[in-house]
C-alpha cells in the first residue's frame, strides 16, 4: 500500500461548524483536524455510545461471562493440538 503525501493547507471554517466538531470532539475523543479529513473523504460520525449508559454497561457486562467461557473453550482446543501434535 503506498501512502500518498500529505500536505498543510489552510480554510476557514463557519464557526458553527467548528462547534459542533468540538462537541464531537468532547463525546468521541476525535480530533477536530480528523474530523475535517473524515469530512473531505465523504464520512461523518453519525452517533457515539453514552459514555456511562447503564444498558450499555449491562450489555457489555452480560457479555463478559461468555467472553471467559469462549477464551477458556479455545485454550482447551488449543492444549489438545499441542498434545495431539506433540508439541510442548
């Protein structure tokens, strides 16, 4: 893959616009410079996870328990090759 250049340039911006990058910036963690980037390629970000969510923090809690069990799944499978395999 071949990076292309890249070049500074300088815009103004309505100050509208700018606020609103801002609060994105504040929810997503984006930065204001890579939002304009995202913006020129034709992308937005569209919404961000509530940060603190109760559904959200259930959700990826409820999770945790099948995450645990798929690692421990995959650790046996993995010591039966090795065993089957002889290797050590």
């Amino acid at each position: 893959m071949v990076r292309e250049k890249k070049r500074q340039v300088c815009f103004r911006i309505e100050e509208s616009i700018v606020k609103e990058m801002e609060e994105t910036r504040d929810k997503t963690g984006v930065p204001v410079s890579t939002q304009i980037e995202l913006r020129l390629k034709g992308f937005a970000i569209t919404s961000v996870p509530e940060k603190g969510n109760p559904d959200e923090i259930w959700r990826l809690f409820l999770n945790l328990e099948k995450d645990e069990e798929l690692a421990n799944n995959i650790d046996m499978a993995v010591n039966r090759m090795r065993q089957g395999l002889k290797l050590h």
